[in-house]
C-alpha cells in the first residue's frame, strides 16, 4: 500500500493522469513473462549438419518441449544462402521474447539487432535457466561461447559465395559456418556480436569446438 501511495503522490505532482501509475503498481503482481527465447543446452553432435532448417527447428522444438514449453513454435536462428537465401530475422516472429527466468531479452526483430544489451553471458540461458557459460575458480569460462547463425550482424543472409552456413546446414565436413559469441565476449574482450563474430574452419564437429563452439543454436518462439 506505501508504494501506490508513494506513485499518487509522484503522479499529483507532475500533473500526470493517476491511472497510468496504477497500471505500473499493479505490474509486480504480474506472472513473468513465458520464455520465448533460449540457447540449447546440447547440439545435435553431426557438426555443420543440423537436417537443414527443418531439423534445426524440430531440435528446438524438442528441447523447449522437454522444458515445458512445447505448446508453443519455435524456430532456429539460422540463415541459408543461395537462390532461396531465408534471413534468420524473418523467421522468429516479432517478439517480444523472455529468457527462462523472465527476463524480457528483445522487444522485437529491430531492438534485438540494435539495442540487444540483455544478450550476454549472464542473461543468455538455454532452455532449462541455466548459463551457458561454465565458470573457473568462480570466473566465468569464455572458452566455449560460438553460437551458429550463418548470419549477418543485422540478422540477414550472406550473398552467395563464401560458404557461411555449412551448405545450408547440411554439411559435417566441408564449408564453414559463421557464428556468434552467446557471451559478447572475445577472448577476454567485451563488445563481441551476438550473432555475427567469425566464421569456423570447417564443419566437423571437431572444426566448431575447436574455435569455441559445441554447435549450439538459439531458438526463438514464434508465437
């Protein structure tokens, strides 16, 4: 009761309308958020090769069944390259999306490529809350943090050329897939993209952890 007295008082005195601070006191009772954004806890262990698009969705699919939220679509953030090229922010929906613990990570397609401060290793969790970062001595562990997307940093295709996505993710041996950092980290740097941070020697499964990674993907509710 002090705090909604406290927002009237506020509200009196800058001549602000007292409905609108009693829909903000009214927010802490509310339910978190569903999550509708997670990193995966486990790859799919065949490197490059997800099953394409479709069996990158269907992994996803999985896990956020596995953790109770299998009621809702959810898709991979991936792009293909090539003459029916998909962009990975085409295929999440519009957002806005929580972590596992609530915490809304994006607003929307734009404020996650643009102001996306929540991605990072503290709030970016996989499918069952957990950070996908081990720690050392008490320290977070930045030695495994590559997260595929085959992505531009403004969430579109590569042109054709280059192999970027482990032939539209289907390979496990030649090509190379772009990545991104889960941590925002490189090395010990901060500032790394989420989405967009380098580019693996291959795509084995030996090729991805040995720059970082575990072939792991971010999956997004689309609904």
């Amino acid at each position: 009761m002090q705090k909604n007295k406290i927002l009237i008082a506020v509200a009196t005195a800058v001549g602000v309308a007292l409905p609108t601070f009693t829909i903000l006191a009214q927010q802490d009772d509310e339910e978190p958020p569903e999550m509708g954004v997670f990193l995966t806890s486990v790859g799919q262990g065949n490197g490059g090769d997800l099953g394409g698009l479709t069996g990158a969705d269907a992994h996803c699919q999985q896990l956020a069944s596995n953790a109770g939220v299998g009621h809702r679509t959810w898709h991979a953030y991936l792009s293909t390259q090539g003459p029916h090229a998909v962009n990975a922010h085409d295929r999440i929906g519009e957002g806005p999306w929580a972590n596992a613990n609530g915490l809304v990570m994006a607003t929307g397609v734009e404020n996650l490529h643009y102001d996306n401060s929540n991605f990072n290793w503290t709030f970016m969790l996989d499918e069952n809350g957990n950070q996908f970062a081990s720690r050392i001595d008490g320290d977070p562990d930045f030695t495994e943090h590559d997260v595929l997307t085959g992505t531009q940093i403004d969430g579109t295709a590569f042109p054709p050329g280059n192999d970027m996505t482990c032939s539209n993710w289907t390979s496990s041996s030649e090509g190379s897939a772009r990545v991104g950092h889960a941590d925002r980290y490189s090395f010990t740097t901060p500032g790394s993209p989420w989405n967009s941070s380098h580019g693996t020697p291959g795509c084995t499964q030996e090729n991805l952890v040995s720059v970082g990674g575990a072939g792991l993907f971010y999956c997004f509710a689309i609904d």
